[in-house]
C-alpha cells in the first residue's frame, strides 16, 4: 500500500536517525532533558507543584513569567529554596504576552508595558540561572489582525530590549503559535523570518511548540530540523493538546528529529505544556485542578516521553 505523505516524510527521518545512530552510537545515548511549563497548573503554588515534578523525575521548569508588575510574581529568595530543597532547576521563564503586553500592538503605551514586562522577566529568568525566555511576537488570544503593520512594530519593539539579552546572558526564544491564537508569526519558517528582521544577537533562538506545530507545519519532523540549532526548548503535548500517550502525536519522528540536531545536549529542553484542547488557553493560569489529575498528566507524559526516547534507540 502506498504510504500517505506524512509517513514518507517520517521513513527519511527514520532512515537518517538510523544511519546517524549507526556512526554514532555515543551521540545518541544522553537522553533530552525535560523541563516542564508551570503555568497550566493554576492557582497551585509553586511548591507543591515543583514537588510533583521532582517525584516523577523532571529536573528543570520553565517558571511562569508572573512578574506583571514591581510588586508581582515569584520573589527570587523564595523561588531559589524551593528549587533548590527538590533539586529541580530553572530552565528559562515563559514569556506571557496579551493584549496588555503586545509588542505589536498600534498604542504605544502597551508597547511600553511589554517591554518593561521583558525586562522583569529577564530580572527573574537571570537571578534563578535560567538561559532562555520565551517571546511572542503578537498578543496570545487576539487571532485577528489590527491592521497590515503588526511584524515591522513588534520587530521595532524588540530591538529597543534586545540589547537587554546580550547583558543579562538570555536567550530570546521566539515562539511561533497557531493561527487560532495569534494573528501572526505562525510557524518555524516565519520565526525565523522574525529572527532575521531583529537582527540582533540577543534575539537568535526559537522556542517550538509540538502542538502549534501540528495546525501550521507540513510536518513536525521537517520543521524541527528546519529550526535547527536555533531551537532551544519545545513545548509538548500531544495531538489533543492533552498528556503524551493520549493522541495521536508521531512522537518517534520527533525525537528522531531532535537527536538529528543534537538537541540531547546541555541547555535544550523539552517542555510539557498539555493545556488541553480549546481556544486561548491563558486563563488556565487562573485556574484550579484537582492535584491528581495533574500527577496523572506529569507521570503519563513523562513515562510515555522516556519509553519512546528508549524504543527509537533499540
């Protein structure tokens, strides 16, 4: 039977993962660390759930960036101890841009907002040893365009703070996201176009998002070797947006894909964000879910990420 497209493009990655494997066997054999994305578990605090992770054995989060304001978000002495008595690390901070905070946004004071928003977070990512923070170019939950020149003023916009990156030794970590959410900046290839046009050297990186991915990509394989070296964290979930193991994900040609690119290696990550299907997923943030619902989502994404990781190296 003839193969669909989707599976044939799967095969050429499996047939280059084998023959890297082949040639070399001692590239292969660190597993990818995985971090996981707070912010979906709510109201919950910190704690508790950087406690959760550590039973289940995930070494890094990649903190909610909850610094809205001067006398808001995680406070560092805090943060660190937590951390700290659970052996878990900071990976990088999750960027959360609205339409209070958009850099693409046509009044200039909530352009203003978005970069003081950056530089709080680049305070917190930097004080906890993370390296990366996530940017998105327009507003999350705003699918609709304001008008033809939202790219040229999020690219302006960012350029006033890239320099900001370079200081602090972050990584700005561009996030392409679905159509569904954002009215621009919807797949790999426009990030990297994104990327171009900032033309900065604190501005570089690529964060991906397995379930974007799967609404603007041809093939998530293909765009995760198209990111390349640029990809330093990619948020997963599976095809429903639910734990690993519960969809359809091709999760193999995935994590084919990253080995290809040496992506199981210090400061890349692979990040849990199931947030569960739906439109704009932000006010899960306010939200409040029963703990073992969320230890059944940790476990079972964590299981299924390991046992897959080990199948391909079989």
């Amino acid at each position: 039977m003839k193969p669909q497209n989707f599976e044939r493009k799967s095969a050429r990655i499996e047939k280059d993962f084998k023959s890297f494997r082949t040639e070399n066997p001692a590239k292969i054999e660190r597993e990818i660390d995985l971090s996981w994305s707070n912010w979906g578990f709510g109201q919950e605090p910190l704690e508790q759930s950087v406690k959760r992770l550590a039973r289940y054995g995930v070494k890094f989060i990649e903190l909610h960036g909850n610094r809205y304001g001067p006398d808001l978000g995680y406070k560092t002495k805090e943060t660190r101890r937590i951390l700290s008595d659970n052996g878990v690390r900071c990976a990088g901070v999750c960027g959360m841009f609205s339409a209070d905070n958009d850099l693409s946004s046509n009044r200039p004071h909530i352009r203003q907002r978005a970069l003081d928003y950056i530089k709080r977070q680049l305070g917190l990512c930097q004080e906890l040893a993370g390296t990366y923070l996530l940017v998105v170019p327009g507003a999350v939950g705003r699918p609709g365009a304001l008008d033809a020149f939202e790219f040229d003023r999020s690219v302006e916009s960012l350029r006033l703070v890239a320099d900001e990156f370079v200081k602090s030794g972050i990584q700005a970590a561009i996030e392409p996201i679905r159509a569904a959410e954002v009215s621009f900046c919807h797949r790999i290839a426009d990030a990297i176009a994104y990327i171009e046009a900032v033309d900065s050297n604190g501005v570089r990186h690529i964060n991906g998002d397995v379930y974007h991915m799967l609404a603007g990509e041809a093939h998530v394989g293909e765009a995760i070797l198209k990111a390349g070296e640029r990809l330093v964290n990619l948020h997963m979930a599976d095809s429903n947006r639910c734990a690993l193991g519960d969809g359809q994900l091709d999760l193999d040609a995935i994590l084919r894909a990253l080995v290809l690119i040496g992506y199981n290696a210090a400061g890349h990550y692979c990040t849990p964000e199931p947030l569960g299907p739906g439109g704009d997923p932000y006010p899960a943030m306010y939200g409040k879910t029963e703990p073992r619902l969320l230890d059944r989502l940790v476990e079972k994404t964590v299981r299924t990420f390991r046992e897959r990781e080990a199948a391909i190296k079989e």
